[in-house]
C-alpha cells in the first residue's frame, strides 16, 4: 500500500501543528499570568 | 476551570476520532487508505469557514458596539484561522499528491477557494500590524473582515465554476457513502470544532493577559 | 443641498483637478499601454497564443491599473491635507464614498476606453463588441465599489501604496475569474445569453459590495 505514506503524514502534519500551536499558547499564558502577579506585587510594594 | 473541562473534551473527542478513523472506517476501493485524509480535509475546510463567520460576528459587534471584547475575538479567530486554513492547504496538497499526480490541483475548487480564503485571512491579519494606531487597526480589520466574509460566496461560485464544475451544494455527497464513513467524518467534525472553540477561547484570554500586562505596566512606570 | 447635488460636487472636485494636473489618467494609461506591450514580449503574439491568454491578459492589465488609480484617489486628498478639509463639510461621510466611486470610475472607464482598442489593434482582436464593452463597464465598477473603500482605509496605514494591492486583489478575485471567463466568451464571439453565468456573478458582486462599503465607509474615515 503505497498510499498509506501520504495518508500517515497527512495526520502527523495536522496533529503536529494542531498541538505545537496550543503548547505554544499555554506557554504563552504561564508566562503572561507570571508576569501579571510580578506586576501586581510591584504595585502592592511600591503602594505599601 | 470551564475550558479545561472542554480541553478534556476535545482530546478525548480527538483520539476518539483517530480510532475511528485508523481503525473503525472501512478503506475504500478505488482510492486505497489515503482516502481517510477526508476525514482531516473536511473539518479543516470546515474550520476555516467558521472562523470567518466568528471574524464576522466580531466586526459587525466591534464596529457598532465599540466594546474591545469583540475585536479581541475577531483578531482571535483570524489567528486561528488562518492556522486551520494553512492545516487545510497542507493536507490538500497531501491528498492530491497521490490523487492526482500533482501537489496543487487548480481543478479542484474547494482546494483553490481555501488558497484565496487564506489571502483574506492574511490580509485581515496584515492590515492590523501596519496601522499605526491600535484603535484604528482593529477597526480595519474589522472592516476587511466583514468584506472578507460576504466575498466567501462569490469566492465559492466562481472557482467552482471556473472549471465546468457546479458548485458543491453540500460537503459531500449524501448518497453511497458508507455509515461508518459517514459517522466517522461526523465525529472528526465535532471533535475539531470543540477543538476549536477551546483553541479560540485561550487565545481570547491570552489577549486580555496581554491588554492587562500592558495597563499594569502603565501603571508601575507611572508611580515610580 | 440634496444627496446626489453633493455627491456630484465631489466627483466634479476630482474631475477638475485631473483635468488640470492629469496625472491619474497618463500615468495609469501609460502603466496599462505599457503592460500590454510587456505581455506581448512575455507570451510572443502568435495568433493561437493570443487566443489562448487574451482575455486574462486583459483583466490583468486592468486589475493592476485600477490599483495604480484607487491609490491616487485618497493618497492626493491625504498628500495635501484635503480630507480633513472634506471631512468638516456639513455631509455623510457615505457622499465622500459616493463622489469618489464616480470620480475613480469615470478615470478607470477612460483608460479602459483608450487602451481597449489600443488592445484590439495590437492583438487583432474583436474587442469592439457590446459584449466585452458591457463586461468591462459592469467589472469595473466592482473593481471602484471595493478599490475605494480600501484606497480609503490604505491612505491611514504605514506602507500606503503597499496595503491597497494586499487587500484589494484578493478580495477581486472572483470578479476576475468571472470577468476572464465572460470576456474569453465574448472574444470568441458569443452572444449575451452564452455568458451565462458569469453576468449575474458580476451584477450581484457589484449591487452587494456597493452596498456594504457604501454602509461601512463612514467607519474608516472618523475623526
């Protein structure tokens, strides 16, 4: 079965990119909710 | 604690679909097993239409109602649609390879239809990134985004016919195909668009944390 | 003032400053004469070949002059501060949408209309039919319907010059599609009812995009 190569690549090349994309975006969301609670703590420090 | 419920549901909803398609869906004749790349094409091709209805909702609402909310689901969806769209190209082109003899088949409309969808997408995204003022960008996009989604039909038509075909009412044709097949796509259709929906949801909130990071560093520079 | 008087005052504005600095139409025509030309080398002007590309040779020619023009209609306004000046004019902003659709129409229909049979003779082509001159009136306008509500959006980017072609060509493409394949037909020598589909493709894109720039323009030109 020739075919079965495109076939298995079709579907590594879409669960690939599909969950590259969403590790990418958690990643980005920790980073992003770490730095809004260092933020929010320098703003408490400086206000106290 | 709502989206990750949904993140267990699109998972499981995912490898459900990949047992279904590797193991349950019958081979079909004439095309061999890489006919189970339908199961990918579809949804895909279906994910990046409704990317641009949700792009759509989002202008219309940006643009009347003013509300920030809205933009942020607009910009939101192009991303991810734009995304999806180039999924659907690559597995297209994946799927005509061994169909045809050819990566790119122009005869092929709906293959062409999303090549053009995604130079909407790209334009939606492009024109954002060259305004100058946030305000006015987001505006922009909104206003190729509502160009962008009533163009979708003529799209459609014209590359349909544009070689003798006659433009595809439905997907797929209801008759002949195999129950399982057809349950099999059905399931691969739910399972990405919850996908997608939980996709689109993290990236709404990964803009408001950006938007908040912003207003809190206005905030820290101001004081001291 | 009614609607239309206003509306015509603008296109009247535009139409007497191109007759007094000519620069949208000479140049746009010597960019259309000038593509023409390099077509001609491109593709070698046998007659078989000729058949075979002329209506697309035609449609891109005109689709990247009508770039070429679009752009001028807002960047002039913007070069010498004018659109704030037309901005404070007690109008719609829809009349501005109005005024400049015709105006950009008028210069795009006399390009077409000189470089048409320039076309013609060169090729030795039929182009001087009802048809193909019913084809090109009714594409461009949907060319000036979607190519002015974005020359308008394009003035306020960075790039200017460069954003108009990123938004408008893809958006077009149908209409080009239908407008190769009419003209093809209408080169060939068939009659109005062998166009079918592709006239109402390009009448309803026309009415539908005249319509929703004409109802989202006010947007892109605030403050």
């Amino acid at each position: 079965m020739e075919n079965a190569s495109y076939f298995l690549a079709a579907f590594a090349v879409a669960w690939a990119v599909t969950f590259g994309y969403v590790l990418v975006l958690i990643n980005r969301q920790r980073h992003l909710r770490q730095e809004i609670n260092r933020l929010k703590e320098t703003i408490k420090e400086k206000g106290s | 604690m709502k989206r990750l419920i949904l993140w267990g549901l699109g998972l499981v909803l995912m490898f459900l679909a990949l047992y279904l398609v590797f193991l349950y869906a019958p081979i079909e004749k004439v095309m061999g097993i890489v006919q189970k790349n339908f199961y990918l094409m579809v949804p895909m091709g279906w994910l990046s239409l409704l990317s641009y209805f949700v792009i759509f909702i989002g202008s219309i609402f940006y643009l009347t109602k003013r509300d920030r909310k809205w933009d942020d689901l607009a910009y939101s969806a192009a991303e991810v649609g734009i995304i999806f769209t180039s999924l659907a190209l690559m597995v297209g082109s994946i799927w005509a390879r061994p169909i045809w003899g050819v990566w790119w088949a122009w005869e092929e409309p709906r293959l062409t239809t999303t090549l053009v969808l995604w130079f909407i997408y790209l334009a939606c995204l492009l024109v954002r990134s060259l305004t100058v003022e946030e305000g006015r960008g987001a505006t922009f996009a909104a206003v190729v985004g509502v160009i962008g989604f009533i163009d979708i039909p003529f799209v459609i038509l014209s590359t349909s016919l544009w070689r003798g075909m006659h433009p595809p009412l439905i997907i797929f044709e209801e008759g002949g195909l195999d129950p399982r097949m057809r349950l099999t796509l059905m399931l691969s259709i739910v399972a990405y668009t919850v996908l997608y929906v939980v996709i689109l949801m993290q990236r709404v909130a990964i803009r408001r944390d950006e938007a908040e990071v912003k207003k809190l560093k206005g905030l820290v520079s101001q004081e001291s | 003032m009614s609607f239309w008087s206003k509306v015509i005052a603008i296109t009247r504005k535009d139409a007497l400053s191109e007759l007094r600095t000519k620069e949208i139409i000479s140049a746009v025509l010597v960019f259309a004469l000038l593509v023409i030309l390099i077509f001609n080398f491109a593709f070698g002007a046998r007659p078989e070949a000729v058949d075979l590309v002329a209506s697309g040779m035609l449609w891109v020619t005109f689709a990247f002059a009508g770039v070429l023009s679009l752009n001028r209609a807002f960047i002039v306004e913007k070069e010498d501060n004018c659109l704030d000046g037309l901005l404070i004019c007690p109008m719609s902003r829809e009349v501005i949408y109005v005024g400049k659709v015709l105006a950009s129409l008028l210069f795009m229909l006399i390009v077409e209309a000189i470089a048409l049979p320039v076309f013609a003779l060169l090729f030795n082509l039929p182009v001087l039919t009802a048809q193909l001159i019913g084809i090109t009136v009714l594409v461009t306008i949907g060319f000036v319907a979607v190519g002015t509500l974005f020359s308008a959006l394009a003035v306020n980017t960075k790039a200017r010059e460069m954003v108009l072609p990123i938004l408008f060509l893809p958006i077009v493409i149908p209409l080009i599609v239908a407008a190769v394949k009419a003209s093809e037909l209408a080169l060939a020598g068939k009659s109005w009812g062998e166009l079918y589909p592709w006239l109402p493709i390009i009448i309803s894109f026309d009415v539908i995009f005249l319509v929703v720039a004409y109802l989202i323009f006010a947007f892109i030109v605030e403050e």
